[in-house]
C-alpha cells in the first residue's frame, strides 16, 4: 500500500505546528542517504520519523535506525509503513528535549539524518555540533535560507554565530536543492540538503569558543571590541590590544572574523586567563 493510502486509512491529518511535509520519491530519498554517507556499519539517528519513507530509505542502507518522531498519532501508520524492516525502532520523543548523553552511550557512534521543521532546525543542529561528542556527520534539511547561513563564509551577511559553531564541528557543504513540489503537502519555500562533516580542523575549549562567539554576535549592529567587553567585562585597553596582536581592526565586526580567528581569539583569552577569570560563570 503507497505511504499516502496508509495515511488515509488511519485518518491521519498532517499537524503544521509540527512542520508535517513528507517526503515520498524513492530516488531523492536514496540520494539524501547517500548524501549521508551511511553504510552497513553506519548507525543513524533520524530525527522526524514522519510516515517512515526516509526510515526504510535509511534502514536499506545502514546497520541500525533510531529514528525519533513527536507525534504519537503516527503510530499506527508506521507500524505497517515500517512493518519487517528489523533495523530500525522509532522512538516517540521530543529530540530537542531528549537526553543526548544517555542516548550517545546506548548506540556509541552514529551519523545523523533529519528532515525536519524549519524552526527546530537550528536550534537541534546547534545542539548536536556542541554536545554531540559521538556524532560523526548531519545531513539535514533546510530552507534554502537556512542552508545559505549554515555553509555561509565569513564577512557575508548570513555569517552569523550558527555558521562558527558548525564550522568548528567540521565541513559543511550543500549537496542539493530540493524544490517544494517534492513535498506533501507543499510547503511555501524551497529546501536543501546540507552535509555537515566532523573534521578535527581546530584545536580549541569548545566551551570556551562558543562563549567567544555568542559574545561577538550578541549585538550585531556594535564592534566585536564592545560586544567582548560587554560580555566579559574586561577593560577596554585589554579588549583592544588583544585584537590588535591578532591583526584585528579595532572597528571589526563578529561577522568578519573566519572560524580559525574565533579560536585564535578564544586562546588568546584562555591565556590571558580572560575567560576563565572574569567570564567563568558565562561559560559554563
Ligand atoms: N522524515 C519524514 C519525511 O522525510 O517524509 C518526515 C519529515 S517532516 C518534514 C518532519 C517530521 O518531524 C514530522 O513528522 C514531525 O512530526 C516531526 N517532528 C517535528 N518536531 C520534532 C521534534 N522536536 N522531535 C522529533 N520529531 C519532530
């Protein structure tokens, strides 16, 4: 039975607060998992389980599927959408909420594949580059808008502290564009697919990094110098020297400064003892 008769039959009616648009082609759907990597020792975590066409997708490919899904109702349809497919479980959870550390320890290593609601996007991509100590990859998919800010390059308007945070994490890449007639029902904007890769690119206290970059991006419309200042009360002729012996322009915006400045910047304060200092409670 096609995936949309199995939604009719249990009388499922598509929730927007939850972003339901699925996604139903058997080649796109192989493509964002080949997007991903996986392989027959891949083990993937799927977030937005929805009718399951991703989940068999994946589980095709991959040695194991938790898939994570928020809406109970599509319990039903995916016990029959998913029946034999004995790779994968579904789990019926708010990622956002769910506990990532407990989860790391139960399935070890793992690569993660989500087509999910815009506005939950950020906010989960942000929580697996940062605390997803396990996580080997992402492949998610975005608003085109969003996918421009995720893969953006510094001094561009779409740089932003998102953009820092992922590319410490590793590589970042926009493997396709996906029109919304791929979607039922149709969404008002068009997708992409991004790829983000774990790269050991910096050696930096993470902690410490995204402190550094929250604070330069705090306030977009004031220099870095004041944004530093404000956010880690140190005097203004040490905010400014330290940006002077990394080449930094007194009048620099956040958005000028590449990944690699960030860490320089972020060691330069963890050596003067700045950040931990004065900004310990900010940090942790
Ligand atoms: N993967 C399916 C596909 O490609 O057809 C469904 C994608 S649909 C865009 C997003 C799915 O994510 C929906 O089924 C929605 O209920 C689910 N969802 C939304 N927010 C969620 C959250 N915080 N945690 C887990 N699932 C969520």
């Amino acid at each position: 039975m096609e995936i949309g008769q199995t939604l009719q039959k249990y009388n499922f009616t598509f929730k927007k607060k939850w972003g339901q648009n699925f996604l139903t082609d058997q080649n796109l759907l192989r493509a964002i998992v080949s997007d991903a990597g996986v392989d027959k020792d891949t083990t993937v975590v799927e977030i937005g389980t929805g009718a399951g066409a991703l989940t068999r997708a994946i589980a095709e490919r991959a040695k194991r599927v938790v898939s994570f899904e928020i809406d109970r109702t599509l319990a039903p349809v995916l016990s029959e959408t998913l029946a034999g497919v004995e790779n994968a479980e579904v789990v019926f959870a708010d990622f956002e909420k769910y506990d990532l550390n407990a989860l790391e320890r139960e399935i070890g290593e793992y690569v993660v594949v989500a087509n999910l609601p815009y506005y939950v996007t950020t906010p989960i991509v942000m929580k697996l580059v940062e605390e997803g100590e396990n996580c080997r990859g992402i492949t998610v998919m975005v608003q085109e808008e969003v996918a421009a800010r995720f893969a953006a390059r510094e001094g561009t308007a779409d740089y932003g502290a998102v953009t820092a945070a992922i590319a410490l994490f590793g590589s970042c890449e926009v493997t396709r564009r996906v029109p919304r007639t791929m979607f039922v029902p149709r969404p008002n904007v068009d997708s992409a697919v991004v790829h983000i890769q774990r790269q050991a690119r910096f050696q930096v206290d993470r902690k410490a990094y995204r402190a550094v970059v929250r604070a330069a991006f705090f306030n977009r419309r004031k220099t870095l110098v004041n944004n530093l200042i404000a956010a880690f009360g140190m005097p203004r002729e040490q905010a400014e020297s330290l940006l002077s012996e990394l080449g930094i322009e007194k009048s620099a915006r956040g958005e000028t400064l590449s990944p690699d400045m960030f860490c320089r910047l972020t060691q330069k304060m963890i050596d003067s003892q700045i950040l931990f200092r004065q900004g310990q409670n900010k940090i942790s």
